[in-house]
C-alpha cells in the first residue's frame, strides 16, 4: 500500500509532465532533469502502487487506467501545494497573488481585459495571465490543473469540472446603428440572411447553433466574410458592410459606445447556449483566485 510521502513530488510532477508529453525523453527535455531519474520515479510509483501507470507503446507511453486516476489526484495535490505556498506568501492579505484565466476569444477581447483592470484598481499586487482556446480546450486546460479559471460558451456538461456560474448566452444579430434592421425590437433568422453576413468557422458554438437553425427551417445563406478572428467579424459590421453574430459579453463595451447595436433573434434555438466559469472539481481555490471569481460573476450578469 502506497503511503502519502510517496505520491508527493517530484515523482507526482514528473509522472504529469510524462503524461502529458507521452514518453520520458520528452518529459526530460521539458523538466531537464535526466531521463535515469524521471525513470526511477515513475518506477518507484509503479512499485509503490503495485500497477502500471503507463502502457508503454513503440511510439510513446500512455496513461492506464490506474494512471488516469493517478493523474487527476496528482494535479489536485500538485495545485493545492502551490495554493499553501501562496497563501503563505501572502499571509498580509491580497496584496499579491496569480491568477491564470482560461478562456474563448470572444471573452478575451475587451470584456476580460477591462475586468481585470478594474479590479486591478483595488488590488494592485493580483497579476494575471490570459490565453485564450477553443471552448473544448478551456475545459481539458482547467481539467489539466493548467488554468484557474475557465470561462467559455458551452452547450453540455463537463466532467471534472465545476461550474460556478451560469448564465444564458443567447446569440444576437450585430449590427451598425444605420443599418436597415436597427431599429428592429427582434428578428427572424429568414429576415437575417437577406442581408450579408460576416460569420465564424463551424467549431464554435455560435456557427453551429446558427447551422442547426438555418438547415432545420430549410433556409439559405451565403457569408459575406468567415473568419477565425472575431475582431475581423465585429469590425466588417462596424464599418456597415453586413451582420455579424454574437453573445452580448463579446460586444457589450461597442454596445455601451453605440459603435453597434444587438437585435435579439427570436428564433429559440438560438438562444439555448450558456456562458459558463468552470473551476476544476473538489480544487480548493487560493484566495486571490476566489476573490477574482467572485468579481468576475458580478461583472458578468448582462446589460441589455
């Protein structure tokens, strides 16, 4: 039977970054530490726990089962010590402190930074470090220990991951204050596609609700401008060349500015997404993180 001081670093560390890279050369390159001492602590955990942690492959190891549930239990170990550590650090109060931030473009854009600065005006010592993804790679970078906050647009549940807040994200039609819909209270998906549409690819959750929307009322469409880069789809609006589409967090400072307007579309399909912040699952949070999360939630409920 394992005992604690067993599963502690650096055999933990060194068994995560050989997961994650999927052969220990990697990992020693990675950790430059030698390939001899990555090996015996993995051996030594193998021994320890009287199993496999890896199946070891011609082109790289991969986790077993028994790995897979080492795994999670390493990360949470691995991110409590460097939440003891910090709060040690910082026993004065949140004078100083880390906050890393997972999260998709359209949150990354203007809404995030903001926030953060004007928290930044009450806490001065909080840095904070900002990447966006994917909304899927939100989730496997908090469910990695690699981030301490997600936030992402999501249609389904995640496992190992905990929502701490949840609003509804309906998708608005965009558009510039001249435009012929302005004045419009909502729109239809059929009065939208009359006019040129500047849109995501199908990875995201937006394209792919308006996809499912457009097929199953058996419409049309043809967009003007597809793009991976949001700030190219809100600026084709800006400048009045057609509709783009969005959540109301991604476009609330261009709202607040009248740069554009937001209709609400009333078709319901378009309104089934949520936002979502995601930590991970039984992770108990430093408290520079904490009090970020709860600014953050505050920050979040909509304007319109």
């Amino acid at each position: 039977m394992a005992t604690f001081h067993q599963l502690t670093a650096p055999a933990l560390r060194y068994f995560l970054e050989v997961a994650r890279c999927g052969s220990i050369s990697e990992a020693s390159s990675h950790l430059n530490v030698a390939t001899s001492a990555i090996s015996r602590q993995i051996s030594g955990l193998e021994n320890h726990l009287g199993t496999p942690l890896f199946e070891r492959r011609p082109r790289g190891m991969i986790l077993s089962a028994a790995g897979e549930l080492l795994s999670a239990y390493a990360r949470k170990v691995l991110l409590e010590t460097d939440r003891i550590v910090g709060e040690i650090n910082a026993l004065e109060g949140l004078q100083k402190g880390t906050v890393s931030i997972a999260t998709t473009e359209g949150f990354a854009m203007e809404f995030l930074p903001y926030v953060i600065a004007e928290y930044r005006k009450q806490f001065s010592g909080i840095h904070f470090k900002l990447d966006v993804y994917s909304p899927h790679e939100v989730a496997n970078t908090i469910r990695n220990g690699d981030a301490d906050i997600g936030i992402a647009f999501s249609l389904t549940p995640t496992p190992e991951l905990r929502v701490v807040h949840t609003q509804p994200a309906p998708i608005l039609a965009i558009v510039h204050p001249k435009h012929p819909l302005a004045e419009k209270k909502r729109i239809t998906l059929a009065q939208l596609v009359a006019y040129p549409l500047a849109l995501p690819y199908p990875d995201t959750t937006l394209r792919q609700l308006f996809d499912i929307c457009i097929s199953q009322q058996q419409l049309s469409y043809e967009a003007a401008l597809v793009s991976t880069y949001m700030s190219a789809l809100n600026q084709f609006t800006i400048n009045g060349s057609g509709v783009s589409l969005s959540g109301e967090i991604s476009v609330r400072r261009l709202i607040s500015n009248s740069v554009v307007k937001a209709i609400p579309i009333s078709d319901k399909m378009m309104g089934i997404r949520n936002t979502e912040v995601q930590v991970l699952a039984g992770r108990t949070l430093p408290k520079a993180v904490q009090s970020f999360l709860d600014y953050l939630t505050v920050q979040l409920q909509p304007n319109l």
